[in-house]
C-alpha cells in the first residue's frame, strides 16, 4: 500500500499481517481527499479503526496538521507506529490502542477537537459502527460543528437516530459504500 498523493506520496506504508484488516481502496482514498481537498489544509483528522493507518497519513500527506489514530488491534497500532516513524511526523500524531467506543468519550472529555472524522470498522461489525456513530453524535466537543465524519461500510447497515450528525452524501466504490455526514 503507498500513499496518493501530497507531500509523502509514493511512500510505501507497512500493513498489518492477516486479513483482519481491509485496507481501504486507492479509488475511495482518492474520492475521500477529492471530496476534502478544500477542507485539509491544517484539519484535525481522526482516523477511527486505522488499520495501517493509510487514511490518516494520506491527510497529513495532504496538509491536515494533525492526527489522532485509534485502533483496538496491537498488530495494527504496531504498524501505525511503524509508518509514523518511517514518515517522521510524530509530532503531528497520537496513537491510542483500544476500542474506540471507550476513547472516544475520553477525547471528548479532554476536549479534544477535530474537524474530519473518518471510521473504517469491519464491515460485519454494524453494532460496533452505530455504537462510534452514537457517540460521536452525542459528544460534547470532538466533533464540532461543520466537522465532517466519513463512514466506510458495507452500505447494509442500519443507520442509528442521530441528531447532530446529518447524511450529506453516499457513494458507492465497488463493494463499498462511503457516507459522508456533517455535524450542525
């Protein structure tokens, strides 16, 4: 996997062994930075069930200011850390290992902020999903208002009621679906 585009693009990025992690494909990444290209620049990005950590790096790649990259799995944040040393950017990252329904509300209470949320779960997992959709929904301060949150999935799962997080877009990349919401 290489980044796309920006200051670090063709850098190759380390990916966790196994297939418990789907990396995100190079046509969706394109779209998700096409659709951000005007929002990037100096963005507080959180990259939610990282993985290798390819959406969070490509935004740094492409001027966001900083990173916050959470994972449950130790062989992925082993890779995060891994590409976050390879690319030198440790200033501009922090890497949480645990479940994010649990961190989450611990960002928020830290009033942590940031402007672009992007959540890439299993697919199968649609409980998981909507619990992180919840709370991003009912947080405080971690996602303000015009923040924008991408959902990565399958394009089955059953949306929970949310008040604060608005469907904008949904697009269809193969066997993936990308929704894009804003927070008013």
């Amino acid at each position: 996997m290489r980044i796309i585009g920006g200051t670090f693009r063709g850098r190759t990025l380390h990916t966790p062994a196994g297939k418990n992690t789907r990396p995100t494909q190079g046509r969706l990444r394109e779209a998700v930075f096409n659709i951000l290209q005007h929002e990037i620049a100096d963005a507080r990005f959180l990259d939610i069930c990282a993985g290798s950590g390819a959406m969070g790096l490509e935004a740094l790649s492409r001027g966001a200011a900083f990173v916050a990259f959470i994972d449950s799995s130790r062989d992925a944040i082993q890779c995060i850390r891994k590409n976050v040393e390879a690319l030198q950017v440790q200033d501009n990252t922090k890497i949480l290992c645990g479940d994010a329904r649990k961190i989450l509300p611990q960002l928020d209470a830290q009033a942590q902020s940031f402007d672009i949320c992007y959540i890439d779960a299993p697919y199968a997992e649609h409980a998981v999903i909507t619990d992180i959709l919840t709370v991003l929904d009912n947080t405080t301060c971690l996602c303000g208002k015009n923040a924008l949150i991408f959902l990565e999935t399958d394009g089955a799962i059953q949306l929970p009621e949310l008040h604060h997080c608005i469907l904008q877009d949904t697009r269809t990349y193969g066997d993936s679906a990308l929704l894009l919401f804003m927070v008013v």
